[in-house]
C-alpha cells in the first residue's frame, strides 16, 4: 500500500553537547596487556579510564509539541494531521540528533539523543519512549531487531528491549554481561550468535541466549592481542561468508573462523591521507579546539595545530555497509569514503565528487542503490564507480531538512527515510 506524506512531527528535546552528531569524549585509555581468549565481563565491571559518566543527566527529555499545525496530543502519545503531497515531508525532533531509522512493516521507529519515537504510517500514531517507560537512558544510538524484539543502544543504559505485546522494556547492562553501557550496534548474525558494539569492546553472545550469562563475551584491544584495533567499536555488519566486520576507532576488522584481521592507515590507510583533503572545505568548528579527544588525536597523527585536523581521522570508521558480493563500504572521520574489494583499499573524497568528507551513514538500498550521508548533504551511487558525474546530491536546496544526514531507512513502500539533526526528512 503506498503511504501518504504525513506532516510534521514535533518533539521539544534539548540536544546532548555533540559536534556534528558524534559524541566528544575525552581520551580513551586502550588496556596494554594481551590476553588468550574472549573474556566475559564480571557483574559490577569498571569502566576504562577516560570513560564518560553512565549518568546521563545532561540529557533533558522533552515531549511533542502541540502548537497549532503540530501534532496533537499529551506529547507523549498522539495523532498528526495530514498535510498536502509533497515531494519532501520534514519530521522535527527539536534540538535532537536523529541517529538510527528502523522500520518495521508500518512503524518508522526513531531514535534520537532525546528518547525514542514510534510512529504509524497507517494511522498516523505516535508514541514517544523515555525513562518514563522503561529505559534506563533516553540517549538513543541505534534500533533494529532482535529475534522478534525492537533492540535499541542508548548512551549510558546498555540495550534495552521492546515487547510489542506486553508494551514493556528489558533493559540489559554491565552486569548482565554488557562490555560496555554504550551500545552502538545490535546485530543478529546468520549462525545465530548476537553481536553488540560498545565503547568498551564488542560482545558476542553464543546461539543469541541473552539470558545465559556464560554465553556472553566481549572481545577488546586487550584479549584479543590486538587484532581488534580499538575498543570503542562503532558498528557491526556480517560479511557474505559469515564473517563479522568491526568499524573501530583504529580502522576496520574482520572476525573470520576465530581468527582476526586489520587495517588501518599505518598499513596503507582506508581513509585519504590528510594531503589530499586539506584544502577541502572544512566542517564548521575545528573539534579539537574544544575536545581533548580530538586535539589528542590530531597530535598522534602529527597534525598538531594544522586547520581542520580535528575533523579528520583516516582510521576513524564512523559507519560501514557490506555488499552482498563481500565488498566492503567504510565511511571515515574526515578521510572520506573507502571501498574493500577483498584485496585492498580505495579512497573516495569530494575530489572525486562526495559533497562531504565526514562521511556518517551508509544505506543499501532495495534497489541496489548506495546513499551516503555527509555533513554536506546526501550522495546517491549507482554501480560500484564514484565518479562526480554519476553522483547525485541532495541537500538542503533539494528539500532536505539538514545537510547532516546520520541515518536513513528504506520503507515497505520504497519511500527514504533520513535522520539529520534536528528531524527527519521522507523522501517519496
């Protein structure tokens, strides 16, 4: 059934302290001594040095709006009203990153750093998550779904899940056998096995039994002896033969029948070296001039003091998308977009014709087509050559609500769906 451009949609959050949508910490602490095998996290586990505070109290929630033209409702729940077709519909979420669109069947479910949305195409019902319902964190990094359940990672409360038939949560954390209360990431792969990204590690849970505690174990910098270039592990994806790839801090990895694989830019780079972006237009502030992290970073890199260096991190995989055929896709901090045939690396930047070189979010489409999100508007690739003539653009000009485009998800209907800062656009 072909959905209708629904209206706007308003929820009044104030926004986490984040630049460009990736949240600034300061240095984090990778431990130095290997270990044999995965080990599994003890109930009560401290945090890394350098490790933010679980507590999310900078987190002010906020509820919809009920201004004339907005939705109508307690702010919590809801109905909005219809407004003409139009090519573009913006969905306002306040001063709030929308970092992850998951749909399921008719539901758009939203996750932004000020709760959760649920929203029905069908009736135009929405229902907004907090505290109040059961999470332990309205910091929202990623939806998707776990043997039947809507799996969301939040910012300090772990992985809370979603039972549409009880309409409760189920909250699971450092105790429970969580490497970390960051949750970037929930994947259910093909053997069975669940796999969570986390600031500290990534966890695996054996045939998926949450519940089993000696299922569950994390693999780090540390036990792995290096073969997970970093901890903080930004997302997840499996690879065409059941192998799972790991965007890190310290470049992409891949866990293949027990066995590991990196790369990073001291072994050739996946992102451009800065050489080749330096003169490209930058992204507002320089965030090493206010984040100990990235200042630190650019000072490992030896680019102490050069313009811009604060956004760029060749190593720095801020999102990744596997092809069916095994070609891996790798979006960079600031180094641009890179392609893995299986043999090697190749880098992409607005020299050959992205619109940015932040590159946040990668979406495969239904149709084959690859949209990559930046923080100067979204890119449209057809085929696997990035060439700037074969590039289409979209940013604001075009319709989007922001050029920031963090997340994106293809509807039943082949309607987009793209999170930005500050709301979400739908694209028929």
């Amino acid at each position: 059934m072909q959905l209708n451009i629904k209206s706007v949609t308003a929820i009044a959050v104030i926004v986490l302290g984040l630049i460009v949508g990736i949240y600034v910490v300061s240095v984090k602490q990778a431990p130095t001594v290997p270990a044999q095998t995965a080990a599994a996290v003890q109930p009560g586990a401290v945090m890394p040095p350098g490790h933010p505070a679980v507590s999310r109290g900078d987190q002010q929630g906020g509820q919809m709006g009920s201004q004339p033209g907005e939705p109508q409702g307690d702010g919590r729940t809801g109905k909005t009203p219809e407004n003409p077709k139009n090519k573009f519909t913006h969905f306002r979420v306040g001063n709030s990153n929308v970092k992850s669109i998951f749909i399921d069947g008719k539901e758009v479910w939203v996750g932004t750093s000020g709760g959760v949305i649920r929203y029905d195409t069908a009736t135009d019902d929405f229902h907004f998550f907090d505290q109040k319902d059961g999470l332990l964190s309205k910091g929202i990094f990623n939806i998707a779904k776990l043997d039947g359940r809507i799996a969301v990672g939040t910012y300090g409360g772990g992985m809370s899940l979603f039972d549409k038939a009880s309409g409760r949560w189920e909250n699971y954390n450092v105790p429970d056998g969580l490497g970390d209360a960051f949750v970037y990431k929930v994947l259910k792969a093909s053997n069975g096995d669940t796999w969570i990204a986390t600031w500290s590690g990534a966890n695996r849970i054996r045939g998926g039994n949450l519940k089993d505690r000696s299922k569950w174990d994390v693999y780090t910098v540390e036990n792995t002896k290096g073969g997970l270039p970093n901890d903080w592990v930004y997302s997840l994806e499996e690879g065409q033969n059941g192998e799972i790839w790991f965007a890190t801090e310290g470049g992409p990895a891949r866990f293949k029948d027990g066995k590991w694989q990196n790369w990073n830019h001291d072994k050739g780079g996946v992102g451009a070296p800065f050489a080749k972006i330096k003169n490209d237009p930058k992204f507002g502030v320089d965030p090493a001039k206010f984040s100990e992290h990235h200042a630190q970073q650019a000072k490992e890199m030896g680019l102490e003091g050069k313009s811009g260096a604060g956004a760029y991190n060749p190593n720095y995989i801020v999102s990744m998308v596997v092809d069916r055929d095994g070609t891996v896709w790798a979006g960079t901090w600031g180094g641009g977009l890179a392609r893995f045939d299986g043999k090697g690396w190749r880098n992409y930047t607005m020299s050959d014709g992205l619109p940015g070189n932040l590159i946040f979010m990668l979406h495969r489409d239904p149709s084959g087509k690859l949209w990559i999100g930046t923080n100067n508007g979204v890119a449209i690739l057809e085929g696997d050559k990035i060439e700037a003539k074969k590039l289409k653009v979209l940013t604001t000009k075009d319709g989007l609500f922001a050029d920031t485009v963090f997340s994106m998800a293809t509807g039943e209907d082949g309607s987009k769906w793209l999170g930005s800062f500050g709301g979400v656009t739908h694209l028929k």
